[in-house]
C-alpha cells in the first residue's frame, strides 16, 4: 500500500473506516471517499483535506482514481451492499479492492500489535490501553472504534511513524478487533484480548458455537511469545502454546480489584497484578462495568511493560469514548446519560451501573433498537434488561443494512417489557414527549441514528433551565 497514491474508501463515514482514512491522510496519501450521509464525522474529514461525496454515483468518483488504476486501492466496507454503484464499478474495470479489515490487517503488520475482541467493551477497553501507552511513548498507532475524548478523535499515530510504515520495535498498534463479518480473523497480535463472548451478529454465525468457534481461531492466531488476556467469564478452548491470564472485577484471578469503593459517582479501587498491587486509583470514567474495563487495558499494558506509575496515570486521566457512558448532564436537576449499548447484556450492564449510582432516582430510558434480525433473536433478552428502567421510551427498529423481517418491530419487545411505563414512539416524537416528563435520570440507549437526539435532547434542557 506504500506505493499507492490514491486511496478510495466506499463507506468512509463509518467509525473504523474513517479511522484508516485518517491514517492515509496523517501519511500524505490522496484520500478520497462516498458515503450514504453526511454525519459530523464525515464534516470533520473534510475539514481535514479529506474529499468525501454523498451520492452514490460513478460520476462523482474523483478522476485522480479514475485515471491512474495502478496507482489506487479501493477500501470498502462490508455494510455497503454489493448493488453499490460503485464498488461494481471498481471491480468491472479490475481496480485493487480491499475489505476494510483486510487493509487494517496489512497495516497492523508493520508493528506488534494489541487486538481487543469482545462483543461488548473492545471500544472503551482498546481506547484506554491506547491512552496508557501513548502516555508511555509506545504506541505506534491505534485504530479506535470510538471517538476518544482525550484526543477527539478515533486515530493516534505517533510522529514518529514515517514513509517506511515502520517504528521501533517497542512500539505497539492497538485495533478494536471486531467479530462481524469475521474481520478479527486478519490480525496476528502478540496481545490479543476478549473482554466478553455473548451470542451476537447470529446473522452471520447462525449461533453462538459458531461464534465460539471463530472467537478461539481469532485466539490462536496470538504469536508464540506473545500473550491471550480473558475474562475470566468467557469460556474458550485455548492454546497451550501461548501464555494465558484472566481477568475480573473482584474474583482472584491474574489481575483484579480489591477494596472497591464508590466516592461522589466515581469507583476507588487497588489493583491487583502478578507481582504488584497499584493503590488507591481513582477510575477516570463512571460506571461499575468501567472498573472493570479498565482492569483489562491494565493487565495489557501490564505484559506490553508498562510501569506502574504509568498505568496508575492513564486510568486516572482516561476521560472515555463519546456514546460510552457519555454523562452530557449533571446536576441537582437532570442527569442525562447517552450510551452505544444495543445488546440484552450491554443494556443490563449500562442500567445497573446507573442504578447504583443514583438508586433513590427514577431512571427513564429512550431505546432504539438495532437490526431487525437482532430485535428478533434477543426480544426477550432486551425486554429484561429494559424492565430494569422505571419508564421506557422505545423508538422504532433502525434497520442499518437490512431489510425488514415481516412481523418483526419494536412492539416484540415493548409486549415483553414487564414494567407500567413504557410506551413506542418514532424518532420524530421523542423530543415532544420529553417536553412532558418530569425526568430524573435518562439514558438514550442504541447504535443506530439515536445519536442525532443528543443535541437536541440537551438543547431542550438549556431551554428548560
């Protein structure tokens, strides 16, 4: 990829292809790209020198790529449909295609690497080892599947990555190693790590032995020498030839807490290692399902040499991802809460950290669901977690890149929800609806365009006050 000029992107406005759009830009290729919508993401890769176009339309394909095929690589993603105008294009005239995993993976092979799986908490677990080691001047680079706040960004390259694509041997890249579509399955990291296996994308595994399955191939590819980090409660066959740790919240394994204790919504806790025990460290970021997460950046800057003073450091000064625990509003009136999670345990884990911050408040929760064919193998799944809340508001499905399933819809999980207030709404009525209510504590909850409601929802509060 070094001696390609042009680098095309369909699909540039997702979080992990705009992250290797950025990489390609930061190296002083031609970076150009479509997307279906224009989002904030999109505006600031333009800002950036990036050129990106909203129709999907051969004619809008700039002509630097159109003219010098030997000197372009196409990077698409596998949420663009193959009727894509054109990616059919791109493959009728022979250009070189890659799948954003596969060029991630090509990448990642210039340096060692730390690849974080999980179906939930890779976003939050392989940003915060990126923080730790940039803070320790050995990161290479880290590709992020969120927007960090303490960089506003979901790229770290460090200056000193140049032209070879190579930095010294101490240096590590960081990737979010997502399960869909089997992409994890392109790295070889001498630090691989699974913060948790819950059955997930069954669209593509068609059940959870399946996913198992791949989830232990993605384990095996660690590189002799190297490291595989666990959860203590994710069951996987591991090899024998790789050195093994786990990983919890309290119980005794390899790396845990100990003394964990909440002061003014923020967890205290000593962390526990195999040779030492770091004191007194205050998590930078809310939630209890966070203590955890950040036990696990901790055991893999632990192996990849960090010193204890430095770990002690990033887990204080991490101020999370944006749509992660994301608290836009505190005070004596109104705590408002946005968060990414769209899976039954993510849910559960995001309401009952909540809970236990604010256990005397009424919790309101506006949900929208994600994929037609997730609502339908996890309804009741979903419908559990949510009857954790004191009110709902359910948005309807947002389908992302599929089409409808007849007889699946919100109210599938609405009709299972065993609490009082819960009602079902489209997106165009939340606001109206919030003018209403008298709000203690709400979380806006989904993966899909939810996000759009975040401004507005903190727009009508400015007001209110």
């Amino acid at each position: 990829m070094r001696n390609n000029k042009h680098i095309y992107f369909i699909g540039i406005g997702g979080i992990g292809m705009s992250a290797i759009a950025r990489y390609f830009n930061a190296l002083g290729k031609n970076v150009s790209g479509y997307d279906l919508t224009e989002t904030t993401l999109t505006q600031n890769l333009v800002s950036e020198g990036i050129s990106v176009h909203y129709q999907d339309n051969i004619d809008f394909i700039p002509k630097e790529v159109k003219q010098n095929k030997s000197e372009v690589i196409i990077i698409y993603t596998p949420a663009v449909p193959s009727t894509n105008a054109e990616l059919s294009y791109f493959r009728k005239n022979n250009f070189k295609i890659l799948k954003r995993a596969k060029a991630l993976g090509l990448i990642s092979e210039m340096t060692e690497n730390i690849a974080v799986a999980g179906t939930h908490g890779k976003t939050t677990v392989s940003t915060l080892i990126s923080h730790i080691l940039w803070l320790n001047n050995s990161l290479s680079v880290a590709f992020m599947g969120g927007i960090s706040k303490n960089y506003n960004s979901n790229l770290l390259l460090s200056e000193k990555l140049s032209d070879s694509f190579k930095v010294s041997d101490n240096s590590y890249t960081v990737l979010e190693a997502d399960e869909y579509d089997r992409s994890f399955l392109n790295f070889y990291p001498k630090i691989s790590l699974v913060t948790s296996l819950d059955a997930d994308h069954l669209d593509i595994y068609g059940d959870k032995k399946e996913l198992v399955a791949t989830f232990e191939k993605f384990v095996s590819q660690t590189k002799i020498g190297g490291a595989i980090i666990v959860n203590n409660k994710v069951k996987l066959n591991l090899p024998k030839d790789i050195k093994k740790y786990t990983y919890s919240l309290s119980d005794k394994t390899d790396f845990f807490a100990k003394n964990i204790r909440l002061e003014n919504n923020f967890y205290l806790i000593d962390l526990q290692t195999p040779t030492y025990k770091l004191e007194n460290i205050k998590i930078g970021i809310l939630g209890l399902i966070n203590v955890e997460n950040s036990i696990a950046a901790a055991a893999s800057a632990y192996l990849s040499g960090v010193s204890k003073e430095i770990i002690k450091q990033g887990l204080e000064t991490y101020e999370g991802v944006k749509r992660r625990f994301d608290v836009q509003i505190s005070n004596n009136k109104l705590v408002y809460i946005d968060d990414y999670a769209h899976h039954p345990e993510e849910i559960l884990a995001l309401i009952s950290s909540v809970r236990k911050m604010y256990p005397d408040k009424k919790i309101t929760g506006i949900f929208q669901p994600h994929l037609f064919s997730r609502t339908q193998d996890f309804a009741s799944g979903f419908a559990e977690s949510l009857s954790l809340l004191d009110e709902l508001i359910l948005m309807d499905i947002y389908p992302a890149r599929e089409l409808p399933i007849e007889g699946v819809t919100s109210k599938i999980i609405l009709d299972k929800v065993n609490i009082e207030n819960k009602i079902l709404c489209d997106k165009d009525e939340v606001i109206n609806i919030l003018k209403n209510r008298d709000l203690e504590v709400l979380i806006t909850i989904g993966a899909g365009n939810i996000d759009t409601l975040v401004g507005k929802i903190n727009n009508l509060f400015d007001e209110k006050i």
